[in-house]
C-alpha cells in the first residue's frame, strides 16, 4: 500500500490532508488553506468544487482508491448499528472499514466516498444521535470512525441549546472526550474533538459544569500543546477554551492558570493568522474581569498581544471588536492595572478602531466601554484621555447610534468619568461641545 509522498503544489511539505468532497490526498495543509481561499476552489488533482478538508496522519497508509469500500449493509451497520446475521460482512473485523471482504461478494459492491459516507452520518435529525455514538462506541478503535463521529457531533452542538442538552444526555461528550484521550496522536481527532466541545461550550451554564466537571478542558490544553504548528487546532483551542470561560468567574479563574499561557503563545506563534488572533483576543477577553485574574494575564504579557493583533491587523473589524471588549474587561477601578494598560497605548487602539470603524455598533460599545473602565479614577488619564480627543469619539458614537441603548449608557457613564473630578477645564470642555444635549437627549428618548 502506498505511503504518503509531498504535497503536488509546493512539492516541499509531507501530504497532510484529504479533501472530503473527493477523497484525494494531495496537499499539504498550508496549500489546502491556500486554495480554499480561492473561488471557486478545486482540487488540484481532479478539479472537483472543493468545500472542506480532514486532516490525516502522515504515518498512516493510504486507503485504498482513497474511498471506503463496502455494501450498503455495511453502511447502515455503521451509522445505524444493524446487523444481518445473514450479511456476508460479517467476515469484516470490527472497526474495518477498508471493506477487505473475503466474500466474493466484495469484488461487485459500491464504493462509497469519505464525503459519502460523512453525509449519510451528518443528515440524521438530533432523534438520531443514539446512532453516532453507538457507531463512535462500536468502533472505538477506529480513528476514522472516531474522528468522523467527532466532526459530526461538533456539527451538531451548533444548534440551539435543546440540542447541545440532548448530545449529553446521549453521553455525546464522554464519546468526543474518549477519542480525544484514546487517540492524543491523531489531529484530525484533535481538531474535531476541540471543534465539538467548543461548540457545545457555548451553551447553558449548566453544560460547561459538565464539561468542566469531566476535565474537558484539559483535553482541549493538551491538544494545544501537543500539536502547538496545528493552526487549526490552535484555532479551535481557543474558541473551546473562550466559550468555557464565558460569564463563568469559577471556570475563568481555573483557565488562567492552566490556559493563559497557551494561548498567548499561539498568538504569539501565529501573528499573521487572523483567525486565532480573533479567536485569541476573544478568550483573553472572557478570562479577563477581575482584578486578581487581570494583574495574572497582565503579567504573563496578555495585553501586549492585543495590542499587537490590533495593530497587526488594523483593518479587521473583528479583531477590533474582540480587542475593544477585551480591553473593557482588562481595565476597571484598578489604578495600578490602568496605568499599565496606558502604557501600552491601549487607548490608542482603541479610539483607533472606533474612528476607523465608526459605523460598527460592536466597536462602539465596546470602545466606550473600554474607556469608561480604565478612566474611573486616575486624573492623569483623564486627562490623557481628553487630550487625545476621546470625548469626540464617544459623542460620535452616540449621535451616530441614537437608538442603542448600550452606546448611550456606556456614552453617558464614560463622559461622566471624563469629567469627574470638578476639574473646570474638563468641564469646560465638554460643555463646549453640547456634551449636555448628548446626555439629555439619551435620558430622553430612553426614560423607561
């Protein structure tokens, strides 16, 4: 059987993936990701419309004709765990799918594609996930099978939170959680696994004790740190990691002290990919909130990697967004935090993305936010502050967003911690600048 060879578009890196639209392996990962940038994007070995790619171990054989083989049986043994005693299949080891029947049978059944068989197991409705764990169960030896079942349940937890409640009451997660523990060396696994839970994550309160309480999170730790050149998996880490952490103080200060460091050394590894500096922005952000947890990541250089995100990337209105709430949730009515995070020139990243970005209602709640929290107390940033016009901006903001109700409140409060203090030039200042038509108007228009 033959071993995989160099990828046919760099002929330099070690063939990595498999496109599942037409099961060749012929890329690389970084050229995968290269032309699926383009449009259309196809395979450069068949041109077949390309829409999503597996990640394969290099050490692993190649399948055969790169399809599963196998008889309709076959199939429906696997995805819906029937059996017919009658079956000449029976003679397939358990967890085979290479379909190397001893039966003459074999020699005339279908071939059935990855991407075939990946859709059969993705159309079931929610009703029909006793049927991919018990595949996941009954073949918990195979990795294609686990990695496959993996990828499906991830797609799956993105539903509605009905649907994430019914994938753990299936035991949906201790299957993902399996696979990833039985097979730590395989990152397709990996992926899919951290993909699944992170989704999943993004439910009820209610699941991410769960999820906790199984120590998913350090499955989602170890495939970081395992497979550290993984993009994917870095990526995917950190949306698992980010949405554990979401409005939960117990689970944001368990993440900090085992988490902090990984993902800021993926964007730190990173840089010049925008996905996991958003995704990387975004879990800093939900970690971030008290002062304990704020002078933790400060010190281990969070906020110098926002900034860098930031500026990296000046033109991605997420990075922004994700780095304006991370920045409202670093700063507070700490002094000692504040005055560090001025002398990052957080703020002006952060008035950089609000004027840059003026019509991005995200931005702007943010951006107020942010600088409301780190100007509470200290009247040297204060000042600071209204030197660099910040006063402009969220006047801006809340002219232009008249009807948000979150950019008035955070509006209002910022100018207020703008001027607190008495200090007559600032109020001077503000007055000049119908800051009080401003502040009458939003007290207007929302007096309920």
């Amino acid at each position: 059987m033959p071993q995989f060879d160099e990828c046919i578009v760099c002929l330099d890196e070690q063939i990595d993936t498999q496109f599942l639209s037409c099961g060749h392996l012929c890329c690389c990962q970084a050229c995968t990701l290269r032309l699926l940038q383009n449009e259309p994007a196809r395979c450069p070995f068949c041109r077949t419309l390309l829409d999503d790619y597996d990640i394969i171990d290099p050490s692993d054989p190649v399948p055969a004709r790169y399809t599963f083989v196998g008889n309709a049986r076959q199939v429906d043994h696997l995805v819906h765990g029937t059996h017919d005693q009658n079956d000449d299949s029976s003679n397939h080891s358990s967890g085979d799918l290479s379909g190397q029947s001893t039966s003459d049978e074999s020699e005339q059944s279908p071939s059935f594609q990855r991407s075939e068989i990946e859709e059969l197991i993705s159309s079931f409705p929610s009703t029909d996930v006793d049927a991919i764990v018990r595949a996941l169960q009954s073949f918990e030896n195979n990795q294609d099978i686990q990695r496959r079942g993996c990828r499906t349940l991830g797609k799956l937890a993105g539903g509605d939170a009905r649907r994430k409640r019914l994938l753990l009451s299936k035991s949906a997660d201790d299957r993902i959680l399996y696979a990833m523990q039985h097979f730590a060396n395989n990152q397709g696994i990996q992926q899919w696994g951290c993909l699944a839970l992170g989704k999943l994550a993004g439910g009820a309160e209610g699941i991410k004790q769960t999820l906790m309480s199984k120590s998913a999170e350090s499955r989602i730790i170890y495939a970081i740190q395992h497979f550290e050149k993984n993009q994917d998996i870095q990526r995917l880490g950190c949306l698992a990691l980010g949405n554990l952490a979401f409005h939960n103080d117990e689970i944001r200060r368990t993440l900090t002290n085992k988490a902090a460091d990984r993902i800021i050394h993926a964007m730190q590894q990173f840089e010049n990919n925008q996905e996991i500096q958003i995704e990387g922005c975004a879990v800093l952000g939900n970690l971030a909130g008290d002062a304990e947890i704020n002078r933790s990541l400060l010190s281990k250089c969070a906020a110098d990697r926002i900034v860098f995100a930031m500026q990296h990337f000046e033109n991605n209105q997420e990075i922004q967004h994700m780095g304006c709430l991370a920045f409202g949730n670093l700063s507070g009515d700490n002094d000692e935090i504040n005055r560090a995070l001025m002398s990052k020139t957080v703020d002006d990243r952060i008035l950089y993305a609000m004027q840059h970005f003026e019509n991005n209602e995200g931005i702007q709640v943010n951006g107020c936010r942010a600088l409301g929290n780190i100007s509470q107390q200290d009247d040297g940033i204060k000042r600071t502050l209204m030197g660099k016009s910040a006063d402009d901006r969220i006047i801006c903001a809340m002219q232009n967003f008249e009807k948000n109700l979150d950019i008035q409140i955070e509006g209002c409060a910022t100018l207020g911690n703008l001027v607190g203090g008495g200090k007559d030039g600032r109020i001077r200042t503000l007055n000049s600048k119908s800051v009080g038509d401003r502040i009458i108007y939003a007290m207007q228009h929302f007096e309920n």
